[in-house]
C-alpha cells in the first residue's frame, strides 16, 4: 500500500461522506431486510443453522447494493482516464479495495450487533471461529467485490450484470462462510472447522491474487 493508493482511498472516503450513496444504500437494505425477516418470524424460533443462513444473505445482498460503484462512479464522472494517466493500475485497485474493505467491515459489524441483539438463536459459543469466519468471510467479500465492479464499469447493463457475475463468484465463499458461522455457534473447535477455514483462506488468496493480474487488462480495456 503506497501513498497514491492511500490518496485514493482518502478520495473516496471522503467523496461518500459528501454523498453518502453507498452507506445510505447498505443501511436501508439493513434496515429492511432485518424488519422483514423479524416479521416473517413473528414469535416463531428458528434454528441456528437458518440464522447463520440469514446472516450471510443479508451481508450477501448489502454488499450487492453497495459496493458496485466503486468503479462506476470513476466511469460516470470522466475521472477514469485520469486515474489511468497518474496511478498504476495496482494501485488503484489497491486504493478501492481499502476503501470497500473498510466499508464492509464497518457495515457488517452493525449487521452482527443487531443480529446479537435482535435474534435468540445468534449465540456463539466458540469467539475465535466467528472472528475468523467474519473477517475471512468479509475480505473475500470486498475482493471479490472490488474486481466485479470494474468489470462491469466498463458493460452497457451496469445494474443487471453486477448480481449476474457476483452470485457464481461469490456463492462459495459464502456458503462456506455459513458453514463456519453455524460451527461456531455449535462450539466446534479449530481443527474440526480446518477444512471449511482452508476453503475461505485459500478462496481470499486466489481472488487476491487473480485480482492484480487481471486488473491491469480490466481497467484499460
């Protein structure tokens, strides 16, 4: 992470303190899907195993309407060739991948608080596992992202194609990170869960890596 990356990351943090698009957008999603899910239940106790399910499609969906103008902003604004002219394109990436970072680790911890709060079966009974499943579960989530949204700054169909290529790339890594949330509410320890913890790791890895190579041909196509 070099100083132009970090310029950049500053840019668009403070370009959506000024608009708010994206954290209007992630929190009324929130705010809606949390309402309806605790509708729909009424008094009704759910499972563990659907309300680790149920947490996982909620960040799934908030990242879908959030997290897809990193790049199309650039594009609607005629800042794009700019960014290519001063900044290499890892670095770029690297500045809009801290940004979405930070973003989904800020909103998915409001998501978790109120699922705690709000949800009988959200009781974990093994810490470690759930900080390990979130924070693997959340980077995988913002790499992925982060790349997606470059590839569709530069379609016609931005709205339609985002969900289209997310939900194949992204499904792995969240049923595994369902899998991981579940066994950390049944109290399972490490080594049982090294499996499903190798899955995610190996999943951020190769999406971190492929994401640089690829970037490069994606952002001057």
């Amino acid at each position: 992470m070099n100083a132009k990356a970090y310029a950049l990351y500053l840019k668009d943090f403070r370009s959506e303190i000024r608009t708010r698009y994206a954290v209007n957008s992630l929190a009324m999603f929130v705010l809606v899907a949390t309402s309806v899910i605790l509708f729909s239940i009424g008094n009704e106790t759910i499972t563990q195993s659907l309300t680790a399910g149920l947490f996982w499609v909620v960040i799934f969906f908030s990242a879908m309407s959030g997290l897809s103008r990193a790049f199309v902003s650039e594009e609607e604004r005629g800042t794009s060739l700019t960014l290519q002219l001063i900044a290499a394109p890892s670095t770029i990436f690297s500045g809009k991948l801290l940004f979405n970072i930070v973003l989904v680790f800020c909103m998915n911890i409001v998501i978790t608080l109120l699922y705690s709060a709000l949800f009988d079966g959200f009781v974990i009974k093994n810490l470690a596992l759930f900080i390990a499943a979130f924070f693997f579960g959340n980077a995988g989530l913002a790499i992925a992202s982060t790349i997606i949204a470059a590839i569709i700054s530069k379609a016609g169909a931005k709205g339609t194609l985002y969900p289209v290529l997310s939900f194949p790339i992204l499904l792995p890594l969240i049923l595994t990170s369902v899998q991981l949330t579940l066994m950390s509410f049944e109290g399972a320890s490490f080594i049982e869960a090294k499996f499903e913890l190798a899955i995610i790791i190996c999943y951020d890895v190769i999406m971190l890596t492929a994401s640089y190579l690829l970037f490069d041909f994606v952002w001057k196509d």
